[in-house]
C-alpha cells in the first residue's frame, strides 16, 4: 500500500486584513479577520470549521479564535514552533488532518503587530536568559554581539560570498525583483514603489553585507488559509488548489539562523532535505515550476534556496539571477510576485502562500499566464517546511 498526502487536501479558501505598520487593533482581532475572511472566501461558514493550527509564536490561543469567529465546536487544534519556518507546516497539518478524517475544515492563521508591537528583528537579550535549551543556544551568541536575525545571517552571506563569488549586487537583484512586483499590487505596502539596483546599494549597511533593502519588512497584518479534502473543494465556489506535496525538515547539527558547527556554512540543508521530499510526493521537479514563492526574510537566503530546491547548483544562484529579467513574469521563474516579505509585507510567510493560491486561480496582479505548478517555502536557516501547489 502506497501512503502519500499528494493530492488528498486542498486549499479553498483565504483570507488576509490590510497590511501596515500600525494596525490600531489587536492581534486577536487581526486574527479573527483574516479567518472570517478565509471562510468566507471559502464559501463556507464559521461553524464549519472544526480544526485551527498556528505557529507557537502566534499570541493568540485557538479557542480564543474560535469565540472571536464564531467558531464552534474543534476537533484538531495544533501549533508549530520555529517562527516563519512553520509556515508550510501548518498547511501540511492541516491537510494531514482532513486527508485522515480527523477534520473536516481546518483553518491555518498567523497574525501579529510585527511593526507597532513586538519588533522580532531587535536585540533581546531575554533569549539568551531563558531556563531551557533555546536559551543555553544563544547564550553562547549573544555575549559576542550575534543578537540579532540580519546579524546571523549576515555571518552566512559573508561565508558564501567567499566561497562562491556571489556579491551585494546578486542580492539586491532579489529586492529589486520583489520590489518590482510589490509595485504593481495593490495590497503591498510597497505598492507604486519600486527600485533599481543603485538604490539598494546606496541603503545604509544593517550588519555587512547587508544593507537595509536586503531586510524584509516589520509588518502588521494576518492571513488565514482554509484546507478541506479535495473531494469536498470540488464542490466549494473557488477554483481547488490542490497540495500535490507538503514537507517539514530539521537538518543535522541544526541550530536557529546559523548553524556554526556543520561542515559547510555556506548551505541550508535544511530546505534541501525539504525539498527533497516535494519533488519525491509531487513526482515533479523544478523545472516544472510555473512560479517560485521563496521565504524572503533576507536576501541572501533566496540565492541559497534556489541551489537547495535545485533551480541551478551550488554556487551558480548568482548567475541565475544575474540573467535579465529571469525572475520577473515571463522569464526562467518568476519570483514572489505578490512582492515577497521585502514588498509586500513580513507575515512569517504565510502571505506566500496565499499569492501560490491565486497564481492557480489565475488572479494575481502580477499573474503568471496559465500558472498550474507552484512552489513556496517557509522560514530559512531555522527547522523549515515547504509546499507543492497544483491546479486541479
């Protein structure tokens, strides 16, 4: 007997508020709203739902949702830890949980007051203070000033420039490529301003070599994903978007943002190992991408998926990208057209997802003609998770 989550879940529905840097209401009602919308979009209603996942670090319990939706009674409830690399994951939960009858509806959300409330990319030293073992892992960073996300990174981006030849340039070349699609959509926050490879090199330095424009957004906003069977979407108002493969993945020696002791630094096993498996349960492969929806929290990381996914090897991302226009509609693979988490807005990637949904639906701004195959990605650097979206 086969077993396989290919092609058993669906996603019928989303939902989102507007993006912005001061939201003016609670998290909790950010949420609520996303899910409304979501269910709504889903032709369904609230009490049809009977299953919530979220990430560890939403504030905002399930059964709380849950009165604030009016949603009644829940059978499956889950979180997933490790920031934006549970994105994925909790649509992959959610699909688990309709495909083994464990739920019917299930609804993955991720709200927050990214930019008027907690700031994730400040130092905070009580990381490094806390009594568990995240706590004796930073303990050994922080003292020597690695305190921040584009600290970290930088470490890798400075490692892999060395090794591969890579530049500022090749990374900013993403901003710009993200920038240019934000322009045209009108929900990003970036909407009518895009950017030329001069102004990202002429953005001051936040931890060299990477400037501000290399830094995804600090945002406040919620989005919310409805995932049914795929037998109950045929019948559902939307067009079903099918997920063909869905993947978590902790590679060894694994620590959060940079793993120091592997061998090679320069790499994210992680999202190899991931992606590994969406082209094994998908049985495609990456030249059957329509588009690519890469977790763009920082530059440099985009340039390593695509050697990790296998859009070109080790060390050849910076050709890739340097290729005019291959990462716009109309070339090689079009890159996070919604604007990614640099244009768009910083939703710990689950605005990703739902962009992968409507380049299937055939209702992006930026729509990529005849869109049927879609790949996203989640969180890099940490645990990390991944999906394979199809039409039909």
């Amino acid at each position: 007997m086969t077993r396989t989550l290919s092609g058993a879940a669906a996603i019928a529905g989303i939902g989102a508020t507007e993006f912005s840097k001061d939201s003016g209401r609670s998290e909790l009602r950010l949420a609520a709203e996303a899910v409304t919308a979501a269910v709504a979009d889903a032709g369904l209603a609230p009490a049809d739902v009977d299953g919530l996942v979220s990430f560890t670090m939403d504030t905002n319990a399930e059964i709380a949702v849950a009165r604030a939706a009016g949603i009644g009674d829940l059978k499956f409830f889950s979180r997933i830890h490790y920031g934006g690399g549970a994105a994925c994951s909790t649509v992959q939960q959610a699909a688990m949980a309709v495909a083994t009858g464990v739920a019917d509806v299930v609804v993955a959300y991720r709200a927050f007051n990214e930019r008027s409330g907690r700031r994730f990319g400040q130092v905070d030293s009580s990381v490094a203070n806390q009594e568990n073992s995240s706590g004796t892992d930073n303990a050994f960073s922080y003292p020597h000033g690695l305190s921040t996300p584009a600290a970290f990174v930088a470490m890798i981006a400075q490692r892999y420039m060395y090794e591969y030849g890579a530049t500022s340039e090749d990374f900013g070349r993403i901003a710009v490529t993200a920038r240019t699609h934000a322009a045209n959509n009108p929900h990003a926050f970036f909407y009518g301003k895009p950017i030329t490879l001069d102004d990202h090199q002429a953005s001051r330095y936040i931890a060299a070599p990477l400037h501000l424009l290399d830094c995804c957004q600090e945002s406040d906003g919620g989005v919310a994903i409805v995932v049914v069977s795929a037998e109950r979407a045929k019948d559902l108002p939307q067009k079903p978007v099918t997920i063909a493969a869905a993947a978590s993945g902790s590679a060894d020696n694994q620590f959060i943002m940079t793993s120091y002791y592997r061998e090679q630094l320069a790499a994210l096993p992680e999202m190899g190992l991931v992606g590994d498996q969406l082209w094994q349960q998908s049985g495609l492969a990456p030249s059957d991408m329509d588009a690519a929806i890469l977790y763009d929290h920082f530059t440099p990381y985009t340039l390593l998926q695509l050697e990790e996914l296998g859009f070109c090897g080790r060390g050849e991302a910076k050709d890739f990208v340097r290729q005019p226009g291959a990462l716009e509609v109309g070339g090689t693979l079009p890159l996070n057209t919604h604007g990614g988490q640099l244009g768009e807005a910083y939703i710990h990637g689950m605005n990703g997802i739902a962009e992968a949904v409507r380049q299937i639906r055939g209702t992006s701004v930026n729509q990529v003609p005849d869109a049927s195959r879609v790949i996203v990605t989640a969180g890099t650097g940490v645990p990390t998770s991944g999906l394979i979206l199809t039409g039909g």
